[in-house]
C-alpha cells in the first residue's frame, strides 16, 4: 500500500455495492449523478474535520465487485459532484453579495430619510416630543442598517468556507477497495 503525502487525509467509506454511494433515484447518467445523502454528509463531515490545507482521498471498501467500468469512473463521478455543488457555492456567494448591496442601498436610504426627518422635526419644534420622536427615527434608521451589516460580517463566512471545501472535494483522489476473496 502507497504511504499517502502528509498533506492528503484519507476518508474511509465501507459500502456493500457502489451503487450505495449514488442517490437510485437520479435517472442522469452513472458520471453526472447526485450523491446518496448519507454518503454526502458522511463525506462531508470527515472532509470538514481536516485541516484547510489538506487534500483528499476517498478509500470506498466495497463488499462486492462492481462492473470494472462503474469503479474506473467512480473518481471523475465524485469530483464532478463536488464541482457541481462548488459553482453551485459560488453562485449562492455573488447573490448574497447581491442581497447585500442592495440591503446597504435601501438601509442607507432610509437611515439618511431618518436623520432628515428628525432634524426637520427638531427644528419645526415642538419640544421633548420633538426630540423624542427623533430619537425614535435615529433608532429606525440604525435598525435598517441591521441586515446589510448581518449579511457583511457574519453571513459570507460560511458560504465562502462551504465553497472552499467543495473546491478541495472536486479534486479528491478515490481508491477502490475490492472484496479479498
């Protein structure tokens, strides 16, 4: 057996038949199809507890021989998989990007409203009321800026990371492990 660079983790996965590793229910072709969710998330969730600069491989232990072409595209059906939900990553990213300078527009918008409001009351005067209500618009205001800022600091974090270990999946390395007889 090939001692395995330091850099690359192994993910052990022990299936009965190949045919596990796929969803049964997707009618596309054996290269372009969707993942079984058990294997996904099981793939996923190993791939999650490695270091950021680790590259992969997959060991599938099978029970029973599968066609000698279904083990030969196994590998090039898994990165595809994975390339598929990277893009996928990728486009979700630009539109919360999208969600978020529009959020900031329309927040900024209505934060400058409020200011204006509030110093227009002020100045028209009608006193503690006045300055309440003030008060009350500067509050809105700032509450507007809630989500352009949520979606700026906290939100893309996770998207980018998710899309980074799909990037690394897409290029996983797949050993198939048949039954010793």
């Amino acid at each position: 057996m090939n001692a395995l660079p330091a850099d690359v983790a192994t993910i052990q996965l022990r299936l009965r038949d190949l045919a596990q590793l796929f969803n049964s229910m997707d009618p596309s072709p054996f290269h372009e199809r969707d993942l079984d969710a058990d294997a996904e998330e099981f793939i996923v969730g190993w791939a999650r507890e490695h270091p950021k600069e680790q590259e992969f491989q997959l060991d599938l232990i099978l029970a029973e021989t599968p066609r000698p072409e279904r083990a030969a595209g196994v590998e090039e059906a898994l990165r595809h998989y994975f390339r598929v939900r990277s893009e996928a990553k990728e486009r979700e990213f630009r539109q919360l990007m999208r969600r978020g300078r529009v959020s900031l527009m329309v927040g900024l918008l209505f934060l400058a409203a409020c200011f204006f409001a509030g110093e227009l009351l002020v100045t028209v005067g009608y006193g503690t009321v006045a300055e309440l209500i003030r008060e009350s618009l500067t509050i809105g205001g700032w509450v507007a800026m809630w989500r352009p800022l949520e979606i700026y600091l906290y939100d893309w974090w996770p998207l980018r990371d998710e899309r980074r270990l799909l990037e690394r999946l897409a290029r996983i390395r797949v050993r198939v492990i048949l039954p010793t007889t």
